[in-house]
C-alpha cells in the first residue's frame, strides 16, 4: 500500500507516515507541486496510490469515481492549523485506523474524528 501527500499537505507528514512504516510520496518530490487536480490523480491511479489531500474536490465522485482510484484521505482541519498541528492529527488518525481499510475508499478526517465511505 502507497500514500501520495498532495502539495497541500505539508511535507512533514512523509515522516508520520515513515514513523507508522508506510511508503509514501510527497507531490513536491515528484514534480506535481503545481499540477492539476486531473494530473494527481492520473498519477496516483498510475502508481496505485492512496491519495491524502486537503483538497475536498476530489472526494466529488461524479468527477472523480470511486471505482476509479485506490483510495482517498481528505483532511477537513481548520486553515490556520500549522504543519505540526497537521502531523499531530495525521499521527492520530493513522495510530486509530486499520490503513487496510482505506484502500478504495474516501476517508475524511476531522478533528477528532474520521469517517469511512466504502461506495
């Protein structure tokens, strides 16, 4: 199972992911820094990529299917939390999550709380 951090996530979080042993890849390392929604996730169909993002459009499903991808992690934090904000909750949500569970799901993560949407 591989995680792909979009460019909105903040590069900190590779290290949780290492901390929790799963691979993961940051947007910035392979060039999609400034890419479109379409290029990332052309990117992680290609690569068969979990996708962990901010970005809430990706969780519509009419754009993007289900069926389509391997899974997606969109955090829903309020705009001011900073990255060590950002990583205390990821550790959180990945220390309380089978991570099994979220291949070809949508997962959104709130404070607090997640929920998982097997469709």
């Amino acid at each position: 199972m591989k995680f792909f951090l979009d460019a909105n996530i903040p590069y900190s979080a590779l290290d949780v992911f290492r901390e929790f042993n799963l691979a993961a890849i940051h947007a910035r390392d392979v060039g999609l820094s400034r890419a479109s929604d379409e290029q990332i996730m052309e990117y992680v169909i290609k690569n068969k990529s979990i996708l962990v993002t901010k970005d809430l459009g990706f969780a519509n499903i009419i754009i993007f299917p289900i069926g389509l991808h391997y899974g997606l992690v969109v955090f829903r934090l309020p705009f001011f939390f900073k990255a060590i904000q950002f990583v205390n909750v990821l550790r959180n949500f990945l220390s309380s999550v089978d991570v099994i569970l979220l291949e070809r799901t949508i997962t959104i993560v709130k404070l607090g709380r997640y929920r998982i949407r097997k469709v």
